[in-house]
C-alpha cells in the first residue's frame, strides 16, 4: 500500500504478520540496484521510493546524486534507530552515530542487507536521539546527511515499512565538535 505523505516521500507499508509480505526487501533490492548502476555511471561510488528510484536513474535531472536515503519502521511501528562508533582521527576515543537513516550498501544474503549509517547534519545545534519524541522532531532542523562509513548488517524479515527520502550525495563525515554525550571517556 502506497501513500505520499509529501512531495516525494512515500511510506510502503505491508502486512507485518502476513507470510510473503516482501515489501522492504524488495524496495532495498531495488535501491541497491539502482545506487550500484548509478556508481557504475559515475565511476565514483564505493562499494515515492519508486520516485526517487526513477529520480536517481532520471538522465534529465543529471544532479549527480548516488543515494537513496531511508528510514525503517520495526514490526512494532516505531522507526528504526541504530548506532555506531567512529574512531576519533587526532585524538583517543570515538564518535557514538545514532540515526534513523541509512544507505543501503549491498545484499549480504537473500534476507539481510549493509547498511551505512547517514549522519543528520544540522546548524542549528548537535543533533541526538535521546530528547526527541518522532523523528520528525529529531530530523525537523536536518539540512543534509553525511557518510559515516559505519555500517550495520540487519535481517529486513525484522521490518514492516520503509520511508524513502529524495535522492541525495551525502556529504563527507565531519567530525562533531565536542559533546559530552556523544564522546566516549
């Protein structure tokens, strides 16, 4: 079942307990697909969602963009958080990156794919979880994501729904001025 919710973004949402309800794994399928013909064009790329499919590959919008962003919803609804550790480059420690939006990397067997953690960038203020009540809260002052290159393999069987963003070229990982909640001791 399709929905716009706004320009461009659609949310696809199955049956979460109906056997053969394959919708996220095909979607990350295709995202996967379309990103790899698209590094293919360009050289450059390491290693509605059908609008921003068809956005992606579109030869009249030549914008450069190489990535589908997306959110996933659990079984239980809520959107999909995961996190991960960057080590600092000039100093002892690491990042901590929480984000609900990812880059679909590759397909490591039939049901569970890599994916790369997108950072949410904002200049208003550093960005985190922890206060925030949706992610529409969380990612409301968002202005673009970067590439962390931490990425995380999950199983797509454990999602109900995926919300897919207009395509992007996310930006180099940054690293973030000093937090206290984000820097490890």
């Amino acid at each position: 079942m399709e929905r716009p919710i706004k320009k461009r973004r659609w949310i696809f949402m199955g049956s979460c307990h109906s056997k053969g309800s394959h919708c996220v794994k095909d979607i990350l399928k295709e995202i996967v697909r379309v990103q790899n013909e698209v590094a293919a064009l360009d050289h450059c790329c390491d290693t509605s969602c059908e609008r921003s499919i068809r956005d992606l590959l579109s030869p009249a919008s030549e914008n450069g963009n190489t990535t589908i962003p997306f959110l996933l919803y659990c079984k239980d609804c809520k959107p999909f958080f995961a996190s991960g550790l960057k080590k600092k480059a000039m100093e002892a420690g690491y990042y901590c990156i929480e984000t609900p939006v990812f880059k679909a990397k590759k397909f490591v067997d039939d049901n569970c794919v890599k994916l790369e953690l997108l950072k949410p960038v904002s200049a208003h203020a550093h960005w985190h979880k922890c206060d925030k009540k949706s992610v529409c809260d969380a990612l409301h002052h968002v202005e673009e994501f970067e590439s962390t290159g931490i990425c995380t393999t999950v199983d797509v069987n454990c999602f109900c729904g995926i919300t897919c963003l207009d395509p992007i070229t996310p930006a180099a990982f940054t690293a973030p001025t000093s937090h206290p909640a984000l820097d490890s001791e």
